[in-house]
C-alpha cells in the first residue's frame, strides 16, 4: 500500500514536523503494510492556520458551486471505489464484499446526499422583520474512528463543507492509509488550498492538540464514551462547539407476532457486519418467553454461517481482540449460556473472535450493559410488552435499535417509547438523510442528512 510520509496540509504534502511514524498493520495476518507520520502539536497548528487562512473565501463562495466541489469529490470517490475497498480490507481486515459495497459505497452515497443539499439547503429565512442567517461555524477539527474509516470522514466532511467550512482532519491511527487516499481525492476534486486538511498522529497527542486548539471553533469526534467526555470537558473550558457520536448498546426487540426467523436472521447479520465493530449494532436481542429458545436455535444457526477468515473479519488490533474475548470469558462467568463461539481466538494468525451468542443473559450482566465492540450477540427473555420496554430502555447509552412487530403500526407503537436516536422498523433501509446520533451517553448531535449540515451552522439575525 501506498502510504505518504507528510501531512496534507494547505493543499499540499508537507513534511512532518517529527520523526515518529506509525506503523499500520493488516489485522488479518498481522503484517505491516507501511507507515504514516505521528502528528505533533505543531503539525496540527499548521493545518489549523491553513483551515483558518482559507475559511473566509470558502465560506464566502456561493452554495452552488460549494455543491459541485463536492459532486467532484463524490465522483473521484466513486473513480477509485475498488482502489478504497482494497486499502480498507488491507488495513482494517474487513472482507473485500463488504469493502466494495460499505466502506466504498456508503461514501460514495452520503457525498452524492450532501453534494444536493448544499445546492437546495437555504442559508437564510423571514421571521417577521427579521433575516435570519445560517453562517459556517468557521474550522472544524474532525477526529474519526477506525471501524468505518471512510465513511466516518465524508459523514463530518462533506456536511462541513456544504455549509461553507474548512476542515483539519485527524483520522484513527489504526486506518490512516484510507484518510491519505481521500485527502488525494480532495485535491483531484479541485478543493481550494486549506480548506481540507490532514494530520496523521495519535489521539493522545495530535487529537489532544486539535481538540484543544483555541482556533478550532467545532470538535467533532465519534469514538468512545470515555474519550468523548474528554473531548466535550475540552470544549467546554474553551466554549466552543461539539459534537459527539459516541458508544451504544443496542435493542433487537422483537415482539410476540412479529416474523421470528427473519427478525432473528436480519438481527444476526446486523451485528456480525463489520465483525461486530459497529456502535450502532443491534448487541442485545430481546425475545419473548414463549418463542425464547425457538431464537436461541435460529440465531446459532445463523451465526455458523459466518466463518472467520472468510466471510467474518478480524478485529481492528491485538488489544481489541483480548478485549473482546475477555468480554465473552466474563459473560460465561456471570451465568451466560455458551450457544455459539466462544473465547477462544478461532485461527492462528490474526486478531479473529468466533462469532458468538450468548444466551440467558439478564439485564444486570457486563455483556448486556456494556459495549463490547466485536461479533457477540446477546439474548434477553423477557415477560410482556412492557417488560421489554424496561429493558430496552435500561442502558445509560441510546443510539439506535430495531423493533419487529406483526405490522408497522404496531411496531412504531413501541419505538416511540425507545430513548434512542434511530429505529430501524420491520427491517427498515439505510436512509442517507435520515439523522443519525443518539441519547444519554451515546452523544450530542446528529450526523447526515439536513440535521447532519445544522451542526456546522451558527445563526445570525438581522432586523428591519
């Protein structure tokens, strides 16, 4: 893979201001693929000058043409889709197919969403004797994960953009290779100079100082809970804008009279995508008593289907994989039932977890309130509606969930009363429009879609 040994920094590659670099290992076979620069502080606060000498004039450049920089970089996207599908499967271990259809593709979709609503969004409305403006917050610092490199990028990215933005953008140490091939494409899409910026580095120094910077005006971050209350107390002390898309714990609920094998089988596949690093995944399954082991048996037998090394990935890393097996290990020592898997590494080579399910887990259990972030499913019993309503709602985290009734009247019924940011009804599609972000701890704000551009807007009135 090929891998630059500077910063993209006001339109060009620089060198780096060190010479730490870091090395970005396959987690399938545990190679190393190449190497990127560790950020400095002072790296960062060359691209945040940059983003800042560069914000006036693109700020001030009309929606219209904003929109087709960002239909360009849609289509460059869309020009190198198999050269990302490639690079994401080299360096987070995710199975090719999926490279192709979810870590190419979405982008592709989300930059086309944005690319439209910069062109159709309106800036500005009547109040009675008032104009009210909606102005570009002025430089984002972006700091994104590993588990959907990137999709995560152009999910902050191309919103900032639209609204008229500059962006410096710190990447996940994990996956940088991704992060340098869209900083190519920003530069064959025809962006100014500045107005994207990449710094490849750790989060405890490069994401500290870009969050910190006093001339960074929004942080936005998805990651963890723990990092994220870093990030916002930062904020906070330098009053400035947030936003966080942070951890979940998910709910499958699945009521009496709903189709039990498809709700089971699309529940399993939810949760075993992107071997299980997804914060939005469906983790806890929450089935009725009298159709309870009738789920216990579908979901093992879905779960066989996913083969590790085959249709299954590794985990991110070496530490992710101990994590996620000594979550498993501490499931079975509280009381779980062992239906499938296991915490055992499956394959010698590479960061594998068995795809698991784990069975009789109660509410009260590590498994069922914390998130584990790999390829473990957990079946809750419940007694009646309301009961699984309670447990559902009993998680400090609400980012999404799932809900399968005998009809969709019946199903919304119970959504609304989820604390939760995004319900999937009856096996509901991906909508790019549809805001995404959660409740409680799970983060502030929303991404995509018109809620999505909302976050990088300030607004402005002006009386007559």
């Amino acid at each position: 893979m090929k891998a630059h040994d500077g910063m993209y920094i006001g339109g060009e590659w620089r060198p780096a201001s060190g010479r730490d670099t870091i090395a970005v290992v396959n987690p399938a076979d545990e190679q190393v693929i190449g190497h990127v620069p560790a950020g400095t502080a002072e790296d960062v606060d060359a691209a945040v000058r940059a983003a800042r000498a560069a914000f006036r004039g693109w700020a001030a450049t009309p929606p219209a043409a904003r929109a087709e920089r960002i239909a360009a970089l849609r289509d460059v996207l869309a020009a190198r889709a198999e050269e990302i599908a490639e690079t994401v499967t080299a360096e987070l271990g995710s199975p090719l197919p999926l490279s192709r259809a979810v870590h190419a593709g979405v982008p592709v979709l989300v930059a086309g969403s944005y690319a439209e609503l910069a062109a159709s969004f309106s800036f500005e409305e009547k109040l009675g004797n008032s104009t009210v403006l909606l102005e570009p917050v002025g430089v984002v610092g972006a700091i994104t994960p590993w588990n959907y490199p990137l999709h995560q990028i152009v999910a902050k990215v191309a919103p900032a953009l639209a609204a008229g933005c500059t962006v410096v953008l710190k990447p996940a140490e994990d996956t940088p290779l991704t992060a340098q091939l869209f900083a190519e494409a920003t530069r064959e899409a025809g962006l100014p100079a500045g107005v994207f910026n990449l710094v490849t580095g750790v989060g405890a120094v490069a994401g500290r100082a870009l969050a910190e910077h006093e001339d960074v005006d929004l942080v936005s971050f998805t990651g963890s809970t723990a990092v994220g209350r870093q990030i916002g107390a930062a904020a906070g002390a330098a009053v400035k804008r947030v936003a966080l898309e942070l951890g979940g714990k998910s709910a499958n609920v699945i009521l009496p009279g709903a189709d039990l094998a498809r709700a089971v089988n699309v529940g399993v596949a939810n949760v075993m995508s992107n071997s299980g690093q997804t914060c939005s995944a469906w983790t806890r399954m929450l089935v009725d008593a009298e159709r309870y082991e009738e789920a216990v048996a579908l979901a093992a037998a879905a779960v066989a289907k996913y083969v590790p090394g085959e249709r299954i990935g590794p985990v991110v890393n070496a530490g992710q994989q101990a994590r996620v097996l000594g979550y498993i290990e501490k499931g079975v020592e509280e009381g779980a039932r062992l239906v499938a898997g296991g915490p055992e590494a499956p394959l010698a080579q590479g960061y594998y977890v068995s795809p698991t399910v784990l069975a009789d887990v109660t509410p009260d259990m590590t498994v069922a309130r914390e998130e584990i972030f790999g390829p473990v499913l957990s079946l809750l019993k419940y007694t009646d509606v309301d009961d699984a309503l309670r447990i559902a709602n009993d998680t400090v985290y609400g980012l999404a969930g799932a809900v399968w009734g005998a009809d969709d009247e019946e199903a919304v019924a119970f959504a609304r009363r989820m604390d939760t940011g995004q319900v999937d009804i009856n096996g509901g599609r991906f909508n790019p429009l549809a805001p995404f972000g959660g409740y409680k701890q799970s983060g502030v704000g929303r991404e995509l879609g018109p809620h999505g551009l909302s976050e990088y807007l300030q607004t402005k009135s002006l009386q007559f």
